[in-house]
C-alpha cells in the first residue's frame, strides 16, 4: 500500500522562498517525484530524487530522505506563475500513485 | 510523435451510453498509464500496460471499464454503460523502460461529462 501526507493548500508571496513537506509510506522505495499540475492542464515533471539529499534545478530544489520517508520541494524567488498544484509521488513496487496534492497560491 | 496524444479533448455523453477514449503515446515509450482526476483531487490511477499487456489493472472501479493496447503502442480506454459519477478527466502518460522510476510524460486528458 502506498500513503502520502502534504498540506492541501499554502499561500506565498511572490519573490519569496516556499517549501512544500511531504512524507510518505510505500513498499518497495525506488525514489521520488515531484510534479506540478497547472488548473486544467496535465502534470508536468518537475524532478526526481534517488538518493538522499538536496537536488538543485534552477529555482526549484528537491529534498529526500529515505529513512524519514519525507521529502519538500523548495521553490526560490517565486512567480504569479508558480500557483499550481504540487504532487509528491513516491515510486514503489507499484505504478505512480498521486495523492491530492498541494495546492499554492502566489499573491503580489 | 513529439508528446502524448489524447483524443477526443472533450466528450459529452448521455448516461447509459458507450464511449472510447484513445491515447497515444510517445513513440518507443512501452510502458502506458491511464489515470483519471476529478476537480480538487490528484490523479487517481486506472490501469498500467508494459507493451501490450496489462501489468495493473487495480485501478478499474468496476467492470464497465475496459483498456486494450493490443500492438503495445496506442491504447483505447473503454467505459460501458456511462454512469454520472463517470465525468472526469482521464490522463494518459507514457514512460520508457521497463521499471517504474523513469518520468512519466502526460497527455492534455480528455474531459468526459456524462448528462
């Protein structure tokens, strides 16, 4: 069985930093997810995390630790076009599972 | 092709009827998902195809649904009998490898509404 806990809204403002928790619980940890979904639109990759520590892809990063089964997503120097959905999705023994997500809203 | 292709990008049907959905995914990708996601929630996982077979098929709420993918390539999700609660949005996402951990590309959904 698989169970992902994050906060199902936050609120930034923009130019901020903001991080996005997630824990997990999944049989068969082969790495994590994170994808963000824009209202009305499909998800998009955002990164992908193996091995513990902190991943940097431009002004978003990505944290893992395997053995607290929690990972966050750091958005840096926010934009209006940040507000989406965030999903955290652990792979497993099974196929991507995603829970309902996070919601952000940026604010000027 | 470039992305992951879904048509129609819209259906309405009436209750009781019968629709297909159709996905295809980017080429050499073998592996195939179907999720479906309602307003306010996360993708709901359907059914996993690895080339032509269904490795999960989990997912299905019931036996009014139906996937095929019979030459491991484009593949048709069938809903009998519609119901209501049937309108969503259904996802597809293609990835390639044999495992799990590669990224998982989307497609636009198509959006079924059931009157």
């Amino acid at each position: 069985g698989q169970n992902i806990d994050q906060p199902t809204e936050m609120t930034a403002t923009e130019g901020a930093i903001v991080q996005i928790n997630c824990t997990y619980q999944t049989s068969g940890f082969n790495g994590l997810f994170w994808y963000q979904q824009h209202a009305g639109e499909a998800p998009t990759f955002l990164s992908y995390n193996v091995l513990d520590g902190l991943e940097e892809k431009g002004r978003f990063s990505s944290f893992l630790s395997r053995s607290k089964g929690y990972s966050y997503l750091l958005l840096k120097e926010l934009q209006m076009k940040d507000s989406a959905s965030y999903l955290c999705v652990p792979s497993g023994n099974t196929p991507l599972v995603f829970g309902k997500g996070t919601r952000l809203s940026v604010i000027a | 092709g470039a992305g992951v292709s879904q048509t129609p990008s819209n259906k309405v049907t009436e209750k009781g009827k019968y629709v297909e959905l159709r996905c295809d995914p980017i080429s050499g990708h073998t592996a195939l998902y179907w999720y479906r996601q309602s307003l306010g929630q996360g993708p709901e996982f359907l059914i996993y195809f690895q080339g032509t077979g269904a490795a999960d098929d989990s997912g299905l709420p019931n036996d009014r649904f139906f996937a095929v993918r019979p030459e491991g390539s484009v593949s048709t999700l069938k809903i009998q009998r519609t119901e209501r609660g049937d309108s969503a949005v259904y996802l597809c996402a293609s990835s390639k490898g044999q495992g799990v951990m590669t990224e998982a590309f989307f497609g636009q959904g198509t959006r079924l509404t059931v009157v």
